[in-house]
C-alpha cells in the first residue's frame, strides 16, 4: 500500500515536471521538446488521476500545436503566413510579443479546416503535433478537468477564451459560441465591479471576433449598466454611455436618420428603442442636455413608426422639457472621443407629401415683351435637331420651372402635410430654405389636427436680388427642436421643379372704379384672370364714365401703361364704340411714383339695335295698336294710345316692358399692360384685366321706319313709330325739335323733316375694294357707313325724367335699301331756276304780263353717261279739294316751246336748258315738269328723275 502511494505520488511528480518542462521549452522557443514534454506530462498525469494539472498540460499541449499550425497567432486579424523551410526557432523568434495566441494570421491563408496549405505537409510529418480538430477536442477536456474544481474558474474562463479564437482562425462560430456560452455560467467569486466590467467586454470582443454581433452588443450593454450599478458609488455615466454607443452598431443602429430614411427598416425596433432611451438618460446623468436633446429628436424622428400613442405622447413631453432648458439645434455635436453626431431635422412632423412652387397670382405675373421674346435662345447650335441638346434641356425642364418670380414680391411655395401624431401638432417658424439669391423668408405657424390628412400649407418669402433661385427645403421649430428639412432627404416627396427664374422688380397697379364689384365672374375663352370684376345696369343707348383709379402700389415707378379692350363673344349687333377712352390725360401724370393714383376715365355707350322684337310686336298686336296708314299733318303726332288699361294687372312673366326676358347682357374685359423700374429695362411688364358686365335694358323701340316726300326735292320726312319699353315717362326728341312724350308701354309716330344725303361712293379705291372678301360684304359695309351717317344727323335723343337717365336711340340697322333711296340724293340732280333763282320749296312771285325765264339744269354725279332727256313743262292749279286743273291754255302763255332738250351729259358734267313764261291772269300756278319716256330714260331708275315742283305766284301787273 505505501508502496503503491510512493509510485503513484512518484508518477504525479514526474508528470507534473514534465509539464513545468514544458512550459519552460515553450517559452524558450523550443517547440517540438515541449511538444514531447507535454504529451509526457499528459500520460502520466492520467495515470494517477491528477485533474487540475493534467488539464493544464492538455492545454500546453494545445498551445504549442497551436503555435505550430498558426505561426501568425490568434489575437489579430493580420499575420504571418509560415513559409516552409524555415525553422521553429525562427519562427518563435519572429513573434511580435509573448504568447503566441495574442498574434493573429491572415484567415485568407487559411483553408477550411484552418490549416496553412503551404505547412500541410510538413505539419503531417511533426511529431506529436495535435490536428486542428484535437486542439479543439484537447480544449475541451482540460476545461472539463477544471470545471471539477470550485477555485479553477479564472484558470477554465482563460481556457475557454484561447479556444474561442483558435475557433475564430479556424472560422467554427457556432463551436466557439458554445464555449463562450460555458465561459458565461463560469462561476468567479468575488470579482470586483471593475472586473465584472471587464469580463462582459471580454465576452462581447469574443463574440464580436466570431460574428455574432448581436450577442457582442448584449454583453456590451451589460457592461455598460454594470458601469453605472447601485453598488457602485460613484457610478461611470461617461463609460456608460461610452459602451452604449459601441453597442449601436450590433443592433443595426446608427446615429445619423439618412440611415433611415432609405427603404425598410433593420432590426428590433423594440430593443432599439430601449437603447436609445438609455442613451438618453446617460446623457443626462452626464450633465449634457443637448446630447440628451439630441438623443431623443432621433428615437422620435426615426421609431416614430414604432411608437405607441401613448409613448408618442411621453416622448414629446420629455423632449419639450429637456429643450426648455436647452433647445434643439441643427449643429454637429462632437463628443471628447471624436465622433461626431449629425443633426437630427424633424422630417416627419410634419410629414410632406408634395412641394409646389407657385406662379405668382395673374395680375402680378411678369410677361417679355414681344420684341424681345426671340433673344431667349437656350442653346446655340448650328444644328436645328440634337438629340444631346434635347438630352440636356429635358433635364433642365425637370428642375426649372417656366414661370418667374420678381424681386422684392411675396413668393409662394405650398406643402402638403399630414400630422402623424395622435395629439394637435404645432409647428412654429415654419420658412423655406432656399440659395441662388438673397431671400427674406416669412415664418409661419401653423397647428395640424390629429393625425389629419393631407393639408395644403403655404410657405412665402421676397428674393432681394436678381437670378437663378433653388428652394431646397423648409425649416421648423417643434417641441422646441430646430429642423432644416431638405427636399432630397425628405421620401416619397413629389416637386414640381424646384429651381426658378427672379427677374428685377416691377411695379404693382391696383385698381379701383366707381362701379360696384359685381357677382358675375367673367370667364374669358382665352383663360385669362379677370382680377376684378364690375357691373352696371344700363338703358339702350345711355352712355355712362366709368372713373378708374390706378394706384402704384409697389416699390418701383410706374412708367408706362397701355389700356386694350376686348369684348367677349355675344349674339347681339352692337353699334358705335361700346368702350372709349383717352389715355394721354392718364398718361400726363406718368412716371407715377410709389403711392401715388392716377385717374383713367372709360366712356361705356351701349347701342345696340332698336328694332323692334317679336314679343314686344306681340304685345302692341295684343293691345290692338296699328302703326301704319295714317295721314302727316304735323312734324310730330300723336298716333294712338295703347290700351293699358285693358292688360291683366298681373301680366304674365315676358309680357312686361323691359322684363329681364328682354335684357341683354354685354361682358369686356380691360387689359392695364404696365411697366417701370428694372423689370422694364429688362422688357417684361405685368397685365391687369378688369372684367366689365354690362346688362342692357330696352329703352325705346322702332316697331315701324318709312318714308314721305317732302315739299322741296332735295328733303324728305323720315317716318319713326316708336315704343316706349320702359316702365317710366320718357321723352323722345330728333334734332333741335320738341320733345315727344310717351307713357309707360306707349307707341307713337314721330316725324323728321331731314336733308336728303349725298352718300360718297364707298370704297372708291380699287386697293380697299380688295379688302372686302365679296360684293355682299361690301354692301353690307356701305350701307352700315350709310347708316351711320344718317344717324348722325338726325340725332335721336331719349330722356326719363324720373330717373335722370338720358341716352340716344339709333337708326342704325333699321334702315333697308328702300329707305337708302329715299333719302338719298339721286345721282342725277335737277335744278330749276325762275328768273334765275333755285325754286325749290320756296314761292316765286311775278307779274302779270311778264315774261319769266324758266332754266333747267342736270348735274351728272353718277359714273356714266345719261342723255340725251326730252322734258316737256306742264301747268296747273291745286285747287286743294283734290282737284288739279290741267286746262291752263288762256291763262298761262309759252314763249316758245313748252318741250325742253338736254344733251348727253358726262360724269361730273353740267347741262341746262332755257325758256320763258308768260302769265295773263293772276293766281298760284304749279309747273310739272315731265320726262318723255324714251329708250335713254327708261335704261335710268325712276328715282334719278325726280326733280322739284315749282310754285308760281302771279301778281297783279305795276300800274
């Protein structure tokens, strides 16, 4: 029995001298005696059952293989490859630092097995070098010798730590997280604070080496909250906050939100939001706000999705109180180990959706002069066609806008954004961002609903300078965090274009009128913006000023102005000007200073037709008026009264006189071009249009227009039945005549004693014949100046004496060709002269027994030639019974021949013809002078020969 204890202790002995010896080859460099030495050791010691060291030669042992197959080491990436040939000693000597295992090799060096190719062979022929596999297998039962001892665990962690990164060269991750996974529940008793720090970062390094990030970030955060333990009485805060940014990174976690703005989202949100809320109160506990600040802008910028409503609310109200103390910047924060974290801008609150540059409203958009609209040439090529060129232009096209902007007016950019958060969001100092020009942007605030939709919000601001303007984004101010939101970092944002053209400033007219604004807006086929609209009821024929005040409201001198009407499409005929003006008593108060107000006076004259409509010729039908066959006896005469009395009071809607069925509606438009100041040496100006309603009620009607030869041939009495339409007195006046009054509905013909025309030949030049496209046209024109002209003449006025309202009713329309030719001077005009005076309406005297000289002239107006005319002289008396006494022989005595002749007669020629009377009685005597109808004469119209009535008064014979 002693002597089986003295061989027993004798083997443990040896064993462990062996393993001594070992260890002493070893760090002598002696790699293949340890190697024998080891496996000694090892045999021994398993003999006699000695554990502890028996693991611990197994581990030698496993060094030096190590040493042997990975000559490079395995605490680094980078390393040595071992070269053949070369020898241990070598080898060893060559190592950067003591313990071979803190220096790593190139893993690519490495095969999958983890064995250097170029040393297989001669690994194959070592002697009693363990395999790759072995040291492994050989790690694990010396650490399952020492897991038989309570004291051994510092000796078992440090087993398993060098067998992780032999696994980690070997590249076996899910063998080494085995080891790591024992190393955890490796029980070391009383270890300091500052040595459980350091076994978790151990922990996470090793399972960072091997991959396994997550779990590296794990331990690294256990280390980092063993930093700031209770026990601890002074806690780490900044080794805490320290180790916890160095665990962002294994939860897919990065402190700049560009990161998260690009497609979904990677990692546990839940966890990630747990380790940004321990950022946040290390931060604090640290004593830096605007790192805590800083820290919590990004949880809610970039976890907002992830939030409840309930920790969206918690999270906003801690955020607005730490920024009370210390508001939210857009300034880098650099932290003492030099990182550096970027801002963090509040792009989802709120969140925009779509960014729209606005054209400025239409009375202040800027338009080029036409002059200069060609030297607008992008590009100059000597090619019409490059498919370059094209290239570059659409590219423009996708950022520039085609409107401009004018320097020192209110710009508009609209935003579409929603609210996400559950609560009211309230944004302050809302303001664009932009460059390329100088700009004064216009904060806004504004407050979203609840989780509202979209919501148009208008941002404005004054470029100060001339040039190309970028809008890049928009700044706000929420719960206190200052944001500059970017558009290329805002997603799924769809822009219009965001580059436009400031061109210099522009003065700015505003207009105001006498008339009142009126409900009907104005929608003109061309799409132009009527910026005000007015209205105005007028009577047929009245004239009414329309007083415009143009007010430079602007910053630049108003220079120059030019005022253009357009009418738009209507079915009624509208005679005259409807709209005159004179602009140079305008324009004598220009350049028009900022301030200042200028006058502009618009005469508006409705004339439209006053012809009579069918249901106005109902109603006089109805009424039992007849406006034809009644004798003249006066210039003006009452012809008859309608019966009024006899209508329904209530007559039906369309009956009435001037019911709105009977209004007429006239629209304009009043077109301000302007310009001054910069943007007019620029040749731009600005267009402000005034839309003009105009509603026309009928005043007086002609039911009836004819004819009636009058006592003198170059005179006739123009015929008008006219109808009082309105439901007033009004009185109707023609020339320097009285005045004929008419009732409410009244019809009563008036009488006009009017100079016959000499119409002018209209056109006389073959070059305006040409401008009328057929010889209907040119009718048409001749007989509207024909129109006009007697129009003119006759000076047809109306006047209500309630209202004091006073207008002109027009001819014009009314008068067919018949009617031409009656008042129409005839081409061929005949004179006749008693003893060499014109007698035409008025009464030649003679005596008795005296012989008179009768002459007979013809002026040819017309084109042609015309004669030769046989005219025969006949007397008589007007009894004024109706009876003409033609039996004259005793009485009245020819000297000569009673028949006249008159040769041919060329155009714009004379001829005249003589002969005498001689009267034997006295008394009032009429001459007819009659035309022998001949082939000549019957070729000429009859109204050519129309020639006047002479009256001869026969006295008694001087004594």
């Amino acid at each position: 029995m002693l002597l089986g204890l003295k061989r027993h202790y004798k083997k443990r002995c040896q064993g462990r001298m062996r393993k001594h010896v070992g260890d002493l080859c070893l760090q002598a460099g002696m790699l293949q005696d340890s190697l024998v030495h080891y496996h000694m050791s090892v045999e021994l010691l398993r003999s006699v059952n000695d554990f502890l060291w028996l693991g611990a030669a197994l581990e030698g042992l496993c060094s030096a293989s190590v040493i042997y197959h990975y000559p490079g080491g395995t605490g680094g990436k980078m390393g040595a490859r071992r070269f053949p040939g070369s020898s241990l000693a070598a080898e060893a000597a060559n190592r950067h630092r003591p313990g071979a295992q803190e220096v790593l090799i190139d893993p690519g060096a490495l095969t999958t097995n983890g064995i250097n190719p170029d040393t297989s062979a001669e690994i194959g022929r070592a002697k009693n070098c363990l395999s790759p596999e072995d040291i492994i297998d050989k790690y694990k039962e010396a650490i399952s010798y020492y897991g038989k001892y309570k004291n051994a665990g510092v000796i078992e962690l440090e087993a398993c730590v060098k067998a992780v990164r032999v696994l980690a060269v070997q590249r076996r991750s899910m063998e080494a997280s085995e080891f790591l996974q024992n190393a955890v529940y490796i029980n070391l008793r009383q270890l300091s604070e500052e040595e459980k720090i350091q076994r978790y970062s151990v922990l996470s390094e090793l399972y960072e080496l091997i991959g396994f990030r997550r779990k590296s970030a794990f331990f690294k955060r256990v280390a980092a909250m063993q930093c700031v333990a209770p026990s601890i009485p002074e806690p780490g805060w900044r080794a805490c906050y320290k180790l916890l940014l160095e665990t962002l990174p294994g939860y897919s976690l990065s402190l700049d939100p560009n990161d998260f703005s690009k497609g979904t989202h990677r990692g546990w949100a839940a966890v990630q939001m747990r380790l940004l809320h321990e950022l946040v109160y290390a931060s604090r506990r640290m004593g830096n706000p605007a790192l805590s600040v800083r820290h919590l802008s990004f949880l809610l910028q970039t976890m907002l999705d992830f939030l409840s409503d309930q920790e969206k609310k918690d999270v906003t109200q801690s955020l607005e109180s730490y920024t009370s103390k210390c508001p939210g910047t857009m300034e880098l924060i650099t932290l003492p180990d030099g990182l550096t974290l970027p801002p963090v801008p509040f792009t989802k609150l709120p969140i925009v959706r779509r960014v729209n540059l606005l054209n400025l409203p239409a009375s202040l958009r800027p338009q080029k002069m036409k002059s200069l609209l060609g030297q607008n040439a992008s590009t100059k090529s000597p090619f019409i066609y490059s498919p370059i060129i094209a290239h570059s232009r659409g590219e423009e096209r996708s950022k520039k806008i085609d409107f401009q902007w004018v320097q020192g007016d209110v710009c508009e950019v609209q935003l579409m954004v929603y609210n996400p958060m559950p609560f009211e969001l309230r944004v302050e100092n809302m303001g664009l961002l932009v460059s390329g020009v100088e700009f004064e942007s216009l904060p806004a605030a504004l407050s979203l609903p609840a989780e509202s939709g979209l919501y148009p919000v208008t941002l404005v601001g004054v470029p100060q300078t001339t040039g190309m303007i970028t809008v890049n984004g928009y700044h706000t101010t929420v719960f206190g965090v200052f944001s500059d939101c970017l558009l290329d970092n805002l997603p799924g944002v769809k822009t219009g274009g965001s580059t436009v053209e400031v061109i210099p400033a522009l003065p700015r007219l505003q207009i105001g009128t006498s008339l009142p604004r009126s409900a009907h807006s104005l929608q003109p086929s061309s799409g132009d913006e009527i910026s005000t609209n007015v209205s105005v009821q007028l009577y047929n024929g009245e004239t009414q000023q329309l007083v415009i005040k143009l007010e430079n409201i602007g910053m630049e001198p108003l220079e120059k102005l030019e005022v253009t009407s357009k009418i738009l499409t209507t079915k009624e005929k509208l005679y005259g000007d409807f709209l005159s003006w004179k602009l140079e008593e305008t324009l004598a108060q220009f350049p028009l200073q900022p301030g200042k107000v200028a006058t502009f006076t618009v005469n508006i004259k409705v004339k439209l037709e006053f012809s009579c409509q069918e249901n106005v010729l109902q109603d006089l039908s109805d009424d039992g008026i007849s406006v034809s066959g009644f004798p003249l006896c006066s210039p003006f005469r009452q012809v008859v009264r309608p019966r009024v009395e006899s209508k329904p009071v209530n007559p039906p809607e369309g009956s009435k006189p001037g019911d709105s069925s009977h209004v007429k509606t006239l629209e304009a438009i009043l077109n301000f071009k302007y310009s001054g100041g910069p943007g007019h040496v620029e040749g731009y100006y600005r267009s402000l249009s005034l839309g003009l309603h105009v509603e026309v009620e009928p005043s007086v009607f002609f039911t009836r227009v004819s004819t009636l030869p009058a006592t003198s041939a170059r005179q006739c009495h123009l015929l008008l039945d006219v109808f009082n339409s309105t439901e007033h007195e009004l009185r109707v006046s023609a020339r320097s005549n009285e005045e004929l009054i008419l009732h409410a509905g009244e019809c009563q013909r008036m009488a006009i004693q009017v100079d016959k025309f000499n119409f002018e030949s209209f056109p006389e030049s073959p070059g305006e014949k040409g401008q009328f496209a057929n010889s209907k046209q040119l009718e048409e024109e001749r007989q509207e100046a024909r129109g006009l002209e007697i129009n003119s003449k006759l000076d047809i006025r109306w006047r209500i004496p309630s209202l004091q309202r006073t207008g002109e009713a027009s001819v014009e329309g009314l008068l067919n060709q018949l009617i031409l030719d009656h008042v129409q001077l005839a081409p061929l005009q005949w004179d006749v002269l008693v003893d060499g005076q014109p007698c035409d309406s008025e009464v030649a005297a003679c005596r008795v027994g005296d012989p008179i000289r009768l002459e007979v002239r013809l002026t040819n107006r017309s084109p042609r030639s015309v004669g030769p005319f046989a005219l025969t002289v006949v007397p008589f008396q007007d009894h004024q019974n109706g009876v003409h006494n033609y039996d004259l022989h005793g009485a009245i005595s020819f000297v000569g021949s009673s028949t006249f002749y008159l040769d041919a007669v060329q155009p714009s020629g004379q001829a005249a013809c003589l002969g005498a009377l001689l009267f034997l009685y006295t008394g009032d005597f009429f001459l007819h002078i009659r035309f022998h109808e001949d082939s000549t004469s019957k070729e000429l119209p009859q109204s050519w020969f129309c020639l006047p009535s002479v009256h001869v008064r026969a006295l008694e014979a001087q004594a």
